[in-house]
C-alpha cells in the first residue's frame, strides 16, 4: 500500500452498536445463502449430493479462515475497506447462481468456476465479520464484543437455513434468491456507507459505489424471470449421476430410486419409469401394420435418431431381423448408452447387439447418399424418432423432401414410422407432420398414446401403398406377454382421435418454406413451456 | 522480419489513407488477398510477343472447346451424349468453372461468382436430363414433377433484408408500406399473374428459357426499359421499385433504368412466378462451381477428362477459315496449334475480336456490354446475427441511394447438415455489381475495379457490411476479393431482340460463340442453351448430327 498516512477518522460519532448488530445478522444470512446456493447448484450440476455438500461446506469454512486471517493484515481504512468487501460479495454472491448457470451451459467444466465463486465469497465473508468487530465502538469489553458479534452471526446462518429450503428456493428459485441476497449486502454496504461516514475516507465515491452495486444487483433481481427460466431449464428434478457437454449438446441423466431420465439440453427425452409406453407404441403398430403388405418378416430395420438403443431394444424381440442400421448425430450418445452398466440395464444391452450398426452423421446427409443403394436393398421398417422440430435444422428432417427420401429407401411392403410431437400440447405441428407425410406420395396413418412423463404422444406410420388401422400386434412377435404397455385389444384404439385433437387445416412443410417449425414455435407459445423430447 | 515490415508499411498507410476507418488496428490484422480470375491474364492479349513465338506442335481434334465454364462443359456433355469424344476444353485460368469457380477458405467452400440455379420448368427438359445425370434429380413423382436431391434444394429461410436497422423476412420492405404502395404491390403481382405462363396463338410460351425462345408477342417490351414500364402501369411505389431493381441487379448487374423491360419480366416469368410452381433454388457451399464440378466428375467417369482440359492455355489466334486454334500453354511456356472442325467459342465474347484476324468479326465492338462486378468472401469468427429476422441464405440491405446500393450477402455455410452447422463461424460471400449510368461510366468503374489494391477494395466491403453488422471487423478472419471486370452481359433495352445476338451467334468460319452472353442473359440457362445449340452445329460439321 502506498497511501500516504492520514489521520484515522475520530471514532467518537460511530453508529449506534444494534443497527450494527442488525448487519452482522444480514451478513451472516446471506454468507450462508450462498454457500446453500453453491453447494445446492453442485449437486444439481454434478451429481452425488452428499460430496458435493461435504467439499462445498468444507472449502467454504476454510475459505473463512483465510479470509479471517487476512484480516489482520488490513490495518487502516477500516471502514472502507468493511464497505468494499461487503459490495464485492454483493456481486459475487449475488450473481453466484446466474454466473454458474451461464457457465453450465458454455464450459466443459463447471467445477473450477463453482470452487472459485465458492472461494471468492468465503473468503470475504471471514474477512468482513473481524472488520466488523473493530469497527464497533470502542468501549465495549471484548467478552461482549466476541458473545454478541458471534450469537448474531450464527443466529444469521439459522435463518439462512430454514428460510433457504422452505421459502427461498421454492418461491424464489435460485437465481432470484442469489441476486436478492446479493442486493441485501449492497444495502448493508449502503448503510454503512452512511453510517461509518465520519470513519470514510472519500465518503461519497464510497457511497456511490454502494448505490450502484444495488442499483445493479436490485435491476436484475427485477428481470431476474427472465434468467430464471434461461437457468432453471437446465434444472433437473432428481439427482444428476452424469452429465457430459458433447460436441453437439449436453447430456444429463438423473436417477431419483429407479427412475432415471435422460435429458438433451435440459429437455427431458426418456423417464425409466414409462419409456416402455413410448417406445413400444413407436416400434410395435409398425410392424403389425406392415402385415397388410408384406408376407415374409422384416429383415433390414433404419433407425434415424435414438441413440438410447431403446426402440431398438423394441426392435430386437423380432427374431427374423438381420440388420439394424442406428443413425444418431452424436458418437457420445451411442457410446454412452452401450458402455453405462445403469443405462445397458435399460435398453437391454441393445446397441452392443451384433445386428446393430451405428453410424453417426446427420440423418439427411446420410440418408441421401444411401439413396443408390438402398434401391438395391430397401429397408422393410424406418423407425424415425428425432427431437422435436424446434429449430430449422431440425425441421428439414421432417421436410417433404426428407420423407420422399425416406419414401425412396423404404421398401415397396416396407412401413416407416415417425415421432410426431403431442397431438394435445403442439396440435398444429402434429397435423403438418401427417400433411407433409401424405404429400411426400406416401400413405400417413397418425396415433398417438399416452405417455405420463410427456403428456399425449403422437405418432405417424407411412407406407408407399395405402394401410388401414392394425387390428393388433403383429404375428411374428413372439412373445406379445414379455411387452409391458401394448396389448393386441389396445393396438387398434391407438388410431382414434378425440374431438379436441381432430385434424386441422395446416399448411405442409417444405424444405424452403419450413411451416413446422413455425407451427411448433406456435403451439408452444399458446402452451406454455412446452420442453418435451425437444432437442438442438 | 521482412514481413512484419511490410505489415508495418501497410498498416501506417492505412492509417493516413483510411479515414472513418475506426477498427484499422483489427482489420490490418487480416491481409484481403486477390483470389481466382485474374485480369492480368486476359490483358496478355494485347501482347505482341505472343505471335512472335514459334508453334512448337500441331494437333488435330475434332472438336476445340475455348472457356471452361458453363457453357464449355455443357458442350462437353452434349457431345459426350452424342458419342463424340474427339474434343479439347482450352482454360485461360488454372481451375474450370469461369464465372461459376468455386473457392476455398478453411471453414467452408465458396462460390466467387455464380451460385444457384432454380429448378428448372418442365420445358426445359434437356437441362432436367443434365440434372439426372448428375444425381440432382433422384426420381421423378408419379405427376412426372422431378424430385431434387435433398441436400442441394436451398432450406429455408431464404432471403432476409436489412431495413431502418432491423432486419425483415423477404425481400420486399414491407415495413411502414401506405395503402396506396400495398395496393401497387399487389396490381405488380396481378400483372404478372396475367402473364404467367401465358402462350401465343401458336401454344409458345411468352416468356421462356432461353430467352431467344420466347414467342414475338411481346417482344416490343425489350425497346423499354423495366422503369419505363414500371412508369407505364403506374407502379410509382419505390418501395416496389426497389424491390425490382434489387431483382435486376442481382440477376442482370443493371438497374431499373438500364434493364430491358422484356429482361426484367422475364426474371420473374421465365420459369413461372414462385407462388404457383413447386420449385426452388439448388445451391451448394462453393456455389455453382460445384454444379460444374459435379459435370466435370460425370464426364470424368467415361472419359479421360485429364487429357482433354487443357487449363492455363491462352488461345491468341483462330484462323476460322481453316480451324487454325493457336494457343499459348502459360504453364509449360509452349506454343500449340490444333487445327479442328469446329471451334466452340464458349468464352466471353467480346474476346473473340481480338483472336480473329483484323476485320473478321461482324460484331461491332460495342454492340455487348458487360457490368463489372466485386465479390468477397468473408470468414467469420461467428454467424452474423442481427435484429429481428433470423440470419438467412440471402441478406440483403435496403440502401435509399441507388448510386450506394449493394447485394448484401449470402451465407455459404447455409446448406450444411447438423454435424456441420456446429463448427463455429461462417463464410459470407458479398456481392455489389458495379452499375453506372453510362458506357463511359462503366468503363471507368471497371478501371478503378481493376486498378485498386486488395486494401481499398476490401474497405469498401466491409464498410457496406458494417452497415448491417457493426462489429464486423472483429470478427473477421480472412478476406477474399474476386474482381469480375466482364462478369455478366447486361440485357439493356434493345440487346435481347435488336439483331446484335443473331450476330454474335452466326458462325464465323468454323468459329461459332456459345458463351452465357451470347444468350443475352446472364443464366446459366442460357449457357447451358446456347452450349447446346452449338454443339449440335459442330456435330453436324463433323458429320455426327
């Protein structure tokens, strides 16, 4: 330090001791919001709650310590100095949770920007509760000055800790809770700002510091909404036991008891607990519609998308298949659901089956140059099952010009079969997948089911000669009891539409004109949040 | 040390001669480079020495094709077709592709010029047929409509415009539009509707590719211009006339006033109007040099196509009489002479004269006129973003002075599938033809075009860029400049059906011109065509028609 030395400030005029104790009580509180904060977002963004709870508390309490021991070294300009630190926690802590939101979602890792925010406010918060102390008015007997600062500050940390789980996140969420806090010590800092005044040296550039830092933090806390529903998207309701940032998107899978749900960008694809209902009423009314065409069973079987290897799990309880060809965009996704012990169980080993072939690229691309060949060798089922079109690269892949080339390597008795969206949540785009089907020369046959985890779950089945409803399941599935949603007596019932879901006029979806996603863009905003199956 | 000098120099000019130039430190960060056609080499014409070199070696082939474009390959396939395969394609420029070469930079390919082609009506079934060879048609439905591949049909969305600083779907600048303006807009379409696919007595389209086809009935129209016209349905709107003249400009390199009236309608009839037909655009990364790359591989698959292009070959003589080709192997520094049936002139062209022996050429010298164009292309550390509508294939700014306007840019990155579409940044190509009132003022934007560095030059386009994308500069990582001084013919009144073709077109000797400008419009349709015809002209020289 090279301030040249000044006359430390009389503290005859000092604040009086139970406003001051009022700040210790504040302080502490929003010390321990954000340590909950921190160690809650650890184990939402990482998984495993109780190490991150034990290494977030741990290296918080020694963070203290340090800040606590460094504070011996501050030795004049005590006030401004308590005021400084209090705004730099103001905007640490207060922007903790967006920052690692943000974070979340552009780094590799999160953990060295958790450890570093974690670190940061810990440190500072050691520091400001000894700077606190020798600010108080001097007469005080140091007994008392220890009982009091103390019983107030771990008062703080119980409020923070009742208050955190039962009102904060709940009503508030994190991000808010986060920049409420920070927006309480800005107002801490403004009052001692005015407070300590007479101890201040250059009193209104600190003052004004302090009003800006809450006028920061108390802006955003407004337009907190917004962040919030960019962050918590990224919020999952179980516990995190992976989570991996590929090249294309972040994978995320939870498991609360045997429930474990895979979610792509924070957008829920599959839950244990019914993806038997989705993924059963996708594979099976295929393959007993094709009946009416074909005489010998499918042989070749294209799976565009469902890296998860659970349709395909579907698929291989047809014994005569001989080759399944699995197209998923990301390599991570495949190698991840044929490799993870908890996600084999699920999908029953499936991709690591000697049938399957993985190839990862983009549908369309692959698609058109196996057009040659597949003239040759058709595929008897097309199982298509992409996120939802929520963007325009993944709207061509339900274009016409994409179902004609589907049209063109599917067998002449061949049937394909594609995820539609929810005929209830996104009607308009349900419908427009059906329209595009049918003007792309092939015979569309729209279902749907209900799966609990995604609400009303829409289907169409496309041939190149016309089908009529499937009375039940098909003859060459062996064993119709293993299945554990569809019966024969429920096959057929899949095909009826209630009165709130009947056919509308839609427009179709064109390569250049790209209707569905507008469609579903719409549906959405009429909805609500509409986050299901949708993908980037 | 010699270069950071020489980029020392380069950024301490800059920083005298550029002025308003507020991110000079970032943009001397990135060195524009001159890339493809270059104009020195076509100016090697003018030289005498090249006559004084002795013939090192005489050929004989059946065919000579002069220009590797559009046109030349065309050639090439028809003759294919017809089983004659005795035939040399003679290129001036290292690479094929002509006006339609495709470039590289790191993150993606690139067109330098040319880079799309509608699909095709069903009259024009040769071209469907080209298409089918080279796997852009995959089949056909049962309605007998073609069905494209794919990944060249242009996905939406298509086009965007930047106006009073958001940008808009489209192309047309909605945005404020009065009553009366709407009310133009709409007689505009009604007008067209009337002559959409509209025939003649004898069942010929009015308006059809190539343009020579069109039947009679409404060729008055190319003695006015497409203003005039505009001025005579009372289509005063400018917001309308905006909109046509961006037409005319991005198809002919003309403004409203400079395009033939026949010219501008056709543009939008030609192949029907876009809200009736079912088509769309084709379009690659590199542009339509991929088209002719793609020719070029289907040639390649029958024949040898290494013996028979001949790149860097500068032909300086013809003796049309006898079919006396000589050219100049830049490359090798020889001298050949081939001699030949036919020699297809798929070049520009305004060059043939100066080939020709003095006073052979019945084409008056300025009876063509070419608008310049500047192209660049642009890597970007990011997408290009903006207020408003999404980023889109093509991204045009409304510009209120015609003397400022430009084409904006298309995004060459546009086509790709999601395992591309993740690398980060994009390539834009920028596209301005240089438009002057007059012949003399063209000659001298085509002067300067030439004369400028690869500095001013990419100023100019960043400026215009900055415009639409402020930050612009910071997100630059390499600058291409293609200077076209001869890029398009320009269809001014009176070109289409005033005589000056049927000269062009008429065999000299054993000579016959094909090239895009002797269609009258800068299409590939009329390469194509014009290719076509006079290949069917050298089969029959050669006794195969």
């Amino acid at each position: 330090m090279t301030d040249a030395p000044e006359p430390e400030p009389p503290a005859a005029r000092a604040p009086p001791v139970p406003l001051l104790l009022f700040s210790v009580l504040v302080v502490a509180t929003c010390g321990l919001v954000y340590e909950l904060i921190t160690a809650t977002m650890a184990s939402y963004l990482l998984g495993d709650s109780v190490t991150q709870f034990s290494l977030v508390i741990g290296v918080y309490l020694s963070a203290m310590g340090l800040g606590s021991w460094l504070s011996r070294f501050v030795e004049r300009r005590l006030a401004n100095r308590f005021v400084h630190v209090q705004l730099l926690i103001a905007i640490v802590g207060g922007f903790s949770a967006p920052a690692l939101f943000l974070g979340f979602a552009v780094l590799d890792t999160i953990r060295p920007l958790l450890f570093a925010i974690l670190i940061m406010i810990g440190t500072m918060v050691g520091l400001e509760i000894p700077l606190l102390m020798r600010l108080m008015p001097g007469k005080q007997e140091l007994k008392d000055l220890v009982a009091r600062v103390l019983a107030f500050d771990y008062i703080g940390a119980l409020l923070a800790s009742i208050a955190f789980p039962l009102a904060l996140l709940p009503w508030l969420g994190l991000v808010r809770t986060s920049l409420l806090f920070g927006t309480f010590n800005g107002l801490v800092a403004l009052w001692s700002a005015r407070a300590f005044r007479h101890q201040l040296v250059r009193p209104r550039l600190v003052t004004a510091q302090a009003l800006i830092v809450v006028a920061i933090t108390g802006s955003c806390l407004v337009v907190g909404g917004q962040i919030e529903t960019f962050g918590e998207r990224q919020l999952y309701e179980s516990p995190v036991i992976f989570s991996q940032k590929t090249r294309y998107q972040r994978l995320t899978i939870t498991r609360w008891s045997d429930d474990i749900r895979l979610y792509i960008d924070g957008n829920l694809q599959f839950s244990s607990a019914d993806e038997h209902r989705y993924h059963e009423s996708l594979v099976h009314p295929a393959f007993a519609a094709r009946e009416q065409l074909a005489s010998a069973p499918a042989r070749r079987v294209l799976v565009l998308g469902g890296g998860d290897g659970l349709a395909i799990r579907e698929l291989l309880r047809y014994p005569a298949i001989a080759q399944i060809d699995l197209v998923d965009l990301d390599p991570e996704m495949t190698r991840l659901f044929r490799e993870t012990p908890a996600l084999t169980e699920l999908n029953g080993g499936s991709l690591a089956d000697a049938r399957v072939k993985v190839h990862n690229a983009d549908a369309m691309r692959w698609l058109e140059d196996q057009r040659e060949a597949a003239r040759d060798e058709p595929w008897d089922i097309i199982v298509i099952d992409l996120p939802d079109p929520n963007n325009l690269s993944l709207g061509k892949l339900y274009s016409r010009a994409f179902y004609r080339l589907v049209r063109a390597v599917l067998a002449p008795d061949g049937v394909a079969v594609i995820q539609s969206t929810s005929p209830y949540l996104s009607p308009q785009a349900f419908w427009c997948v059906v329209e595009t089907v049918d003007a792309a020369d092939l015979h569309a046959l729209p279902y749907h089911a209900h799966v609990p985890s995604f609400g009303d779950w829409g289907f169409t089945l496309a041939a190149r000669s016309p089908i009529a409803r499937p009375e039940g399941l098909a003859f060459e599935l062996p064993e119709p009891e293993a299945l554990r949603f569809l019966t024969p007596e429920l096959v057929p019932t899949l095909f009826a539409f209630p009165l709130d879901q009947r056919r509308r006029e839609v427009e179709i979806n064109r390569l250049d004109t790209q209707m569905l996603v507008h469609y579903y863009d719409q549906d959405l905003h009429s909805f609500g949040p509409l986050t299901r199956r949708a993908g980037s | 040390m010699d270069l950071s000098r020489r980029k020392l120099l380069i950024a301490g000019t800059l920083g005298g001669a550029s002025l308003g130039c507020r991110d000079s430190r970032e943009a001397a960060s990135v060195e524009p480079l001159f890339v493809g056609q270059s104009p020195e080499r076509g100016h090697l014409l003018r030289s005498a020495a090249l006559l004084d070199h002795p013939i090192d070696e005489r050929r004989k082939h059946g065919v000579v094709i002069v220009g590797g474009g559009a046109a030349g390959l065309s050639a090439a396939w028809r003759l294919h077709k017809a089983g004659m395969h005795d035939f040399v394609i003679l290129e001036l420029e290292p690479a094929l592709g002509g006006t339609a070469r495709s470039g590289a930079l790191p993150r993606s390919a690139h067109p330098m010029g040319a880079h799309y082609l509608p699909t095709p009506p069903p009259e024009c079934s040769e071209l469907r047929s080209l298409l089918a060879d080279l796997g852009l048609i995959v089949g056909y439905e049962h309605d007998g409509t073609p069905e494209y591949r794919t990944t060249a049909i242009c996905a939406a969305p298509e086009e965007r415009h930047f106006f009073h600083g958001t940008w808009h779907p489209g192309l047309y600048p909605a945005d404020g539009e009065t009553a009366d303006e709407a009310d133009q807009w709409a007689r505009f379409w009604d007008r067209l509707r009337a002559l959409d696919r509209a025939r003649d007595g004898s069942g010929e389209l009015l308006f059809r590719l190539p343009v020579r086809r069109s039947a009679g009935r409404l060729r008055g129209l190319d003695r006015m211009s497409m203003a005039a016209w505009l001025d005579e349905q009372g289509l005063t709107s400018w917001r309308l006339r905006w909109y046509v003249d961006y037409a005319c400009r991005d198809d002919y390199g003309c403004t409203l006033d400079q395009t033939s009236a026949f010219a501008g309608l056709h543009h939008f009839l030609a192949r029907g109007l876009e809200d009736t037909r079912d088509g769309a655009l084709l379009t690659w990364p590199g542009g339509n040099g991929e088209l002719l790359g793609a020719l070029h591989d289907h040639l390649g698959a029958h024949l040898d196509m290494g013996e028979r292009v001949l790149a860097d070959h500068l032909v300086y003589a013809i003796d049309p009489e006898r079919g006396r080709v000589r050219v100049r192997d830049l490359s090798a520094g020889r001298s050949v002479e081939i001699e030949a049936e036919a020699v297809l002139w798929a070049a520009p062209r305004f060059v043939l004269r100066h080939v020709l022996p003095r006073g052979r050429d019945p084409l008056a010298p300025e009876a063509l006129s070419y608008a310049p164009w500047l192209v660049a292309n642009l890597e970007l550390t990011r997408s290009p973003g903006g207020v408003g509508a999404s980023l889109a294939w093509d991204n045009v700014p409304v510009i209120e002075d015609p003397a400022a306007r430009n084409l904006g840019y298309v995004l060459a990155t546009h086509q790709e599938g999601r395992d591309q579409a993740i690398e980060a940044g994009a390539v834009i190509t920028y596209y301005q033809p240089l438009a002057a009132a007059d012949p003399q003022g063209l000659a001298e934007a085509r002067a300067l075009l030439l004369a400028s560095d690869a500095r001013e030059l990419s100023e100019q386009v960043l400026r215009a860029l900055e415009h639409m994308h402020p930050a612009i500069r910071r997100q630059l990582r390499a600058l291409h400049l293609h200077r076209w001084g001869h890029a398009m013919i320009r269809p001014i009144p009176g070109l289409l059906f005033g005589g000056a073709l049927d000269t062009a077109r008429a065999p000299i000797g054993r000579v016959r011109a094909c090239a895009t400008d002797v269609g009258g419009l800068p299409l590939f349709e009329e390469a194509f065509y014009g290719a076509l015809e006079a290949a069917d002209w050298a089969l029959a020289r050669v006794g195969r028609g």
